[in-house]
C-alpha cells in the first residue's frame, strides 16, 4: 500500500499556507535567522487572518442553509 493511501489530507489552501509558513518560522527559530523569521511570521499572521474570515464565512453560510 501507497504511503498516499495511507494518509488523505484534505486541507484547503489557507490552511496549506499556514502549516508552509509555520516550517520556516522553525527554522528560523532554531537557526536565529531574523530576516526569515519576519518574513514566515509575517505571512503566518497573513495567512491566520485569512483562515479565520474563512471559517467564519463557511460558518454563516453553514447556519444560513441549515435554517431554510
């Protein structure tokens, strides 16, 4: 069996984009790098505001059709 059967990740782009940004972030905490650490927290905050709008619109939209 495939490793690629074994796992089926489902994740939406906001949320691919926050799990690449989180790896530099690592990175750059355990080689004390400050330019990439900036630059990963500044796209891991990015990318956190827009997984939030994300889930709150998916959330109304959710509630609006469970009520027709």
């Amino acid at each position: 069996m495939a490793v690629e059967d074994k796992f089926n990740i489902n994740l939406n782009q906001n949320l691919w984009g926050l799990v690449v940004a989180f790896a530099p972030l690592g990175v750059a905490e355990h080689w004390c790098l400050k330019w990439l650490f900036r630059l990963s927290l500044t796209v891991a905050i990015v990318m956190s505001i827009s997984v939030f709008f994300t889930i709150l619109f998916y959330t109304m939209n959710y509630c609006r059709e469970k009520l027709k």
